[in-house]
C-alpha cells in the first residue's frame, strides 16, 4: 500500500510529541502518548500505527520514519536554551557565555527574551492544553493537507518554546524538519537525494518606494506603501506555499519563509524536477505580465544529502546564496528564450499613471490618473490597517469567499484573502493576524502606523508636524543583523537545518512580534492624544528593517531597539545590529529618504570590522558607548539652552569640532579657550566646554562627538 507524502509527514511530525508527556509522566513510554495522538486521524492507516508501535523495521514506512527522526530516548531537557550564546568567532572580541534559558510557554504568552535561571519548566499546564486543543480539532471533512496544517499550526503555537532532545534546538523545528525529510524520503523511495530550492523576490526597494509624491498624491503616500511592503511580504509567503502544495508535499517542507525569500525541501525526482520547471514558469510570467521588470523573482537549487542536512546544511544554505546571486545577473533569461519581443517597446498613447509614473493609467482618483496596480494596493493599505485586518487566507483553487474584505488576484496561481472574521474554514491554510486563534496559524507581523482617532492614517508630513519636538521633520532608519552570513557559515557549533530554523525562527520573531513592543513602550511612555502610534514600520522581517517616525523619536528607537537586540542575544558581542538615519522634512520623497537611509546603514557596516554602529548626520558612532554618550550629552547641550547659552557662540564651537576631522589641530585650541571665556559666564557651562577642550588629546573622540550632541540639541530647540 502506498502513502502520500503528507501522510508520512504527518506521522514524522507527531512522532516524538509523546516525550512532552513523558516529562509528565515519566514511566510511560513516550511512543504511547504519540499512539493516543495518532489515533485521533481517520487519514492514517491503522496498520501503519501498530507497525510504528511495535518499531516494525520490515515495514517500508517505518524505515523512512527511522531514517528522519534520529532515535533518541532521552527525555527532554528542562527549557530551551538560547541558541545564541554559542555563537563565535565572527569578531575580534571576548565572550564568556553563561547559560541562557527561555520560559516553557506558548505563543501566545511567550517572550523573546531568555532568563538566566531556568526556573520555569512546568510541562504539565502545556502538555494539559497541547492535548485538549487537539482533543478539540474537528477533522471531518478536511484534505489531508489542511489536517496537516491544522495539526502543524497547533505544534508550532505549543512546542516552540519547548526543547529538543539538543536543548539548544526548539521541539517545533526538530518535529518539522523530521517531517520535510520524511516527505522527501517517501518520495525518493528511501533514497539519500534531495533538492534545497531557494526563491528569492527581486526588485523589492524599487517596487515598494515606486511612488510619485507630490501635493496631489501625499495623502495616498503612506497608504500606498503600507499596501506594496504587505504585498510583497504575502507574495512571498504565498508562491513558497504554493510550491510545496503543487509538488504534494507537506507544509513543513518550507523550511525557511521571510525577508523577500524562501527556502524549500525537496525529493530530487524527475518528476519533481519537471513539475519544478513548469511551477517556476508560471510565476515568472505572472510577475512579468503583471509587474514587468519591476518585481520579478530568481529560483536557484542546489543537491543536498541527509548528513548535509545535520551537519553541513549552513554551510549549503551559503552555497545556494552564491548560485542566486549568479542567477540574479541573468534573471529574466527564461522569459526572453519565450518571448522574441521582450526588448521591443509597445508606445502607448495613453495617460501615464501620476502615482507611479511607469504604468498606463486605467481611471481616475480624485481627478489623478492612475494605473490598476497602484488604485489596487492603495485600496489594500488602506484596508488593512483597518481593525478588521484579523486573518490571511492562502486559496491555490480561485474558490469564491464570502467572507473576504479584501482579495489579492494573483491569476491562475491562486488567491490571497484578508479576513475579519473565519466562516468558512474550508482553504489550504488560515493565519490569524497578531493573535493566536485556535483555527488558525498565528503570524505576527510587525504592523504598526500612526493613525488618528478616526482610523484615518497620518501623511509622513503631519508625523512631522505633530510629533517631532523642535525641527519639524522625519527620520527614516534601516537596520539589519551584521555578519548574518558569516554567523550561520562559522559562528555555529552546530550547523543542522534544526539548529539554523531554531536560529532564524528567533530572529524573525523579533522583528515581527518584539518590534511592535518596542515602538509601542516608547509611545505609552511620551502618550500623544490625537494621534495613536508614533512610528510606522514600512517593513520588518527576516533581520532587517524600515521604520518611519519623527527625527527625535527615531534617534530614541535606534537605541532602544539596539539594547533590547543586545538581550535578545545574550549580550553576545558576536551579533549585534548597524543602523542608519535620514532625517528629513516629511514632504521630501521618500524614496530618496530611505535611499539615504541605506547609504547610512552601509557606511555603519563599513567603518570597521566591529561594525555595531549607528549612523547619524554621516557620522558613525559604536552602539557600545558613544550612542549612549551622543544622547547624555544632548540632554546637557539642551540644559544649557534653557540657561541662555549663546548661540553664534555653540555654532561657532560645533563647526569646529566638525573641522577637525581625524586629527588634532592644536593651533586652534587658544581661540576656542578665548571664545569660551569670552563668551560664557556661567561656571557650570564654562568647566564643560574648557574640559572638552583642555583634554582634546586624550579625549579627541568625546571632543569631536560634542558636535553631533550640539546639534541634536539645536534641533530640538528649533521652530521649524
């Protein structure tokens, strides 16, 4: 009898979820709480069962399971422990990890932060709530591919937080994993050969920020951008699913899914190549047909083996990054061997869209031109930063729903609906937004935006207006996670596909659930009662992000988000977070923002081999010390404004401390200490500034960096 590789997915999933009872109860074999689970699914022969419970090594099934799971009979640890503690060797520094552990909790009540002490290592209440949730789940009438994900999303919401027998490594991603690997093994007919397939968005920048802004077209601006950087991220989330699902396998063979790429598990079968082949067809030209050359996404694949997977499989990860690097130079080959007229330009007479300026306007909005695409994703920012943004519906079968409030058309591929509420619960796969729902995945997603009372959404030009202190103007930062690459590729101890999906996991979960926390803290803090939100996360996922918000309150989140990443990785000086800062007026592009942001952030990750940096005004300063010093310091400068410092005076002494540079000008020591006198009365003021000069050769770094805290300080005394 043969078994669909969902099924054999399904059992290598449930197999070691026994060993959270059997912390419960010692004395039981854990085999026989995975037997109680088992038993519940119609789907699953009940001769496979017996074979499984009786360890039946003649049976064919039984092999695979064997094969993928790595027999292990210990009983689990105590708590998970953080991966991120062993992590070495990217920089030059010391490091004495001590043990770090995370509560047993699930997601819902969970933190991203781990403890010192691993006090809390309750099974019971979880093991308790595991079951009955289970008990709970209605599958009459679901494909099998739906129990899967059912089962899967309650796995992933229990026993995230729960360890591996490696207590480095979380049960979830070890339970999946060991399903990929079964599914595959089960179509390669217990042979070792196997695909890593990589899917990686191209063009996301561009596409994103392809927004003309102008008086007419502000108010639409952030509407826009909130819809492009949803689509992208759901896009993605979306033709990764949609793989896994066309080849037949299940959804724990999506291994990876975040920041603009995915990657996949696959058996390496003629026939998975082929159907491979003809699915990377039909995406391609969806894109094309409907994006052109502005969003487009390059596949790569590479062959990977079992022990790879356990012990190497970072290492193939970085493999497979080289090979679509490559791909990306030559990215749209497959559409010009099709298309004899893919450089022929098609003139159109027609009125050009006023919001993108590429595409031929279809209608009018508010007496504008515009394009399908753009009328399109506006009118998607605009729903789902509504309340009743609740859930996300992936439909690979164009079914018709009476429950959507917004549908995403992506052709003959499928569909991807927005819910407020779950009627129907016959799709592929629901994801409850920012909430954990019992029929649904939970999906956390890093979301927030000014909004006034009314819900309406605040323009980047009244965040500046209404929320910056001083010089009206926003500020735009980007920052990611440094050495990322090289962290998976030598900072490991452990370099298996559980051990890297433990890592990443973590990763995204900050960005997507801990970042919400973090912009909010800040907001409660300085409460502002017209307007509710002080930031707007434009993107936030993988290990990077873009976050919009007034200059003053921008600089503040670097430095928040800096120390809290710095917990989240037990204060590991191996991974650390660069960043950059544009500050703006709101009504400048904000293409060009961001773009300035981008070239802050790279000049931060290239100053030194440390990196760990926050650029500011063009100037690098190390999150270690000199971040906290520009902040202190401004508040000083500010102090002494209140005391009427003169001003012609600290513009005077802020230039020179810019002029500068890398080297100490000594000839100009005895015109400030003359200006100092000269000008200031106040003794208090006059010792800070002659100290600042008098110690310039031992303290050139504080000298030059008064500037920068001057400045601040100016800007937040400014008007306008």
């Amino acid at each position: 009898m043969g078994f669909s590789n969902i099924e054999v997915g399904l059992v290598a999933l449930l197999y070691d979820i026994g060993k959270i009872g059997q912390r419960v109860k010692p004395k039981k074999d854990f085999l026989k709480f995975t037997e109680e689970f088992l038993k519940q699914l119609d789907i699953l022969d009940k001769e496979l069962i017996t074979a499984l419970m009786n360890q039946d090594e003649d049976h064919s099934i039984i092999k695979i399971i064997h094969r993928a799971v790595q027999l292990n009979k210990e009983k689990l640890p105590d708590c998970l422990s953080s991966p991120f503690k062993k992590i070495h060797g990217i920089k030059d520094v010391s490091y004495k990890p001590k043990d770090y552990f995370y509560d047993i909790n699930d997601l819902s009540s969970f933190s991203v932060y781990p403890k010192l002490s691993n006090q809390n290592h309750q099974y019971d209440d979880i093991w308790d709530r595991l079951v009955n949730e289970y008990k709970e789940i209605d599958f009459s009438n679901l494909k099998e591919e739906q129990i899967f994900n059912k089962i899967y999303s309650l796995l992933e919401k229990y026993t995230s937080f729960i360890p591996s027998n490696d207590p480095s490594i979380s049960l979830f991603d070890d339970l999946k994993t060991t399903s990929a690997i079964a599914a595959c093994l089960n179509e390669t007919k217990n042979q070792d050969e196997f695909l890593l397939f990589e899917g990686d968005l191209s063009g996301i920048q561009k596409f994103i920020y392809q927004v003309t802004e102008g008086e007419n077209t502000k108010s639409y601006v952030a509407k826009s951008l909130r819809g492009r950087s949803m689509f992208v991220k759901l896009l993605n989330e979306f033709i990764s699913k949609f793989v896994v699902n066309h080849l037949k396998l299940p959804l724990s063979n999506v291994l990876y899914c975040g920041g603009g790429n995915f990657q996949l598990l696959l058996p390496k079968t003629e026939e998975v190549i082929t159907k491979l082949e003809s699915l990377k067809s039909d995406i391609e030209t969806y894109l094309y047909d409907n994006y052109k050359t502005d969003l487009s996404i390059v596949f790569g694949n590479i062959d990977i083996t079992l022990d790879e997977l356990r012990h190497h499989y970072s290492d193939k990860v970085q493999a497979l990054k080289e090979q679509i690097k490559l791909n990306k130079k030559q990215k749209f080959v497959n559409l010009i061997e099709k298309d004899e007229n893919f450089f022929v330009s098609k003139k159109d007479n027609h009125a050009v869209c006023q919001y993108c300026d590429t595409k031929v306007a279809s209608k009018t909005k508010k007496g504008l031109h515009i394009c399908s695409t753009c009328d399109y994703l506006i009118n998607f920012g605009e729903e789902i930063v509504k309340d009743d943004f609740q859930y996300i519906v992936y439909d690979f079968e164009n079914k018709e729903s009476q429950d959507s409030v917004f549908t995403i058309h992506l052709g003959h591929l499928g569909q991807i609906h927005i819910l407020n509420s779950i009627q129907n619960k016959d799709y592929y796969l629901i994801e409850s937004i920012n909430h954990v729902d019992k029929n649904a995945r939970v999906k956390y997603i890093a979301n927030l935006i000014p909004k006034y009372n009314n819900k309406e959404i605040v323009t980047f030009d009244e965040l500046a207006d209404k929320t910056a202190v001083g010089a009206k103007k926003i500020g735009v930062l980007k920052m990611d996670v440094d050495n990322l690459g090289s962290i998976f590729a030598l900072g490991l101890e452990t370099k298996s596909v559980s051990q890297v999906s433990t890592i990443s996991r973590l990763i995204d979960l900050f960005f997507t659930y801990e970042l919400n926390h973090i912009c909010q803290s800040i907001y409660q803090k300085q409460n502002n009662q017209d307007i509710d939100g002080y930031y707007y996360i434009n993107y936030a996922g993988g290990d990077d992000l873009v976050i919009i918000g007034a200059w003053d309150k921008i600089v503040t989140l670097a430095k928040e988000i800096s120390d809290k990443f710095k917990e989240f990785v037990c204060l590991n000086p191996h991974i650390t977070l660069s960043g950059g800062i544009s500050i703006v007026y709101g009504k400048e592009p904000i293409r060009e923002s961001v773009m300035e942001a981008e070239n802050s952030l790279s000049k931060a990750k290239n100053e030194d081999a440390k990196k760990n940096k926050l650029v500011i005004f063009n100037k690098a300063f190390s999150y270690d010390k000199e971040v906290d010093s520009l902040l202190n310091q401004q508040q000083v400068y500010l102090d002494f404004f209140k005391q009427d410092l003169s001003t012609s005076f600290i513009y005077r002494f802020m230039q020179e401390g810019q002029n500068f540079e890398d080297e100490i000008n000594l000839n100009k020591i005895p015109l400030l200490v003359y200006s100092i006198n000269r000008n200031i009365t106040n003794k208090k003021m006059r010792e800070h500034f002659m100290n600042l000069v008098s110690t310039v050769d031992n303290n050139f770094e504080d000298f030059k960096n008064s500037s920068y805290s001057i400045k601040l300080a100016l800007m937040k005394v400014r008007e306008n």
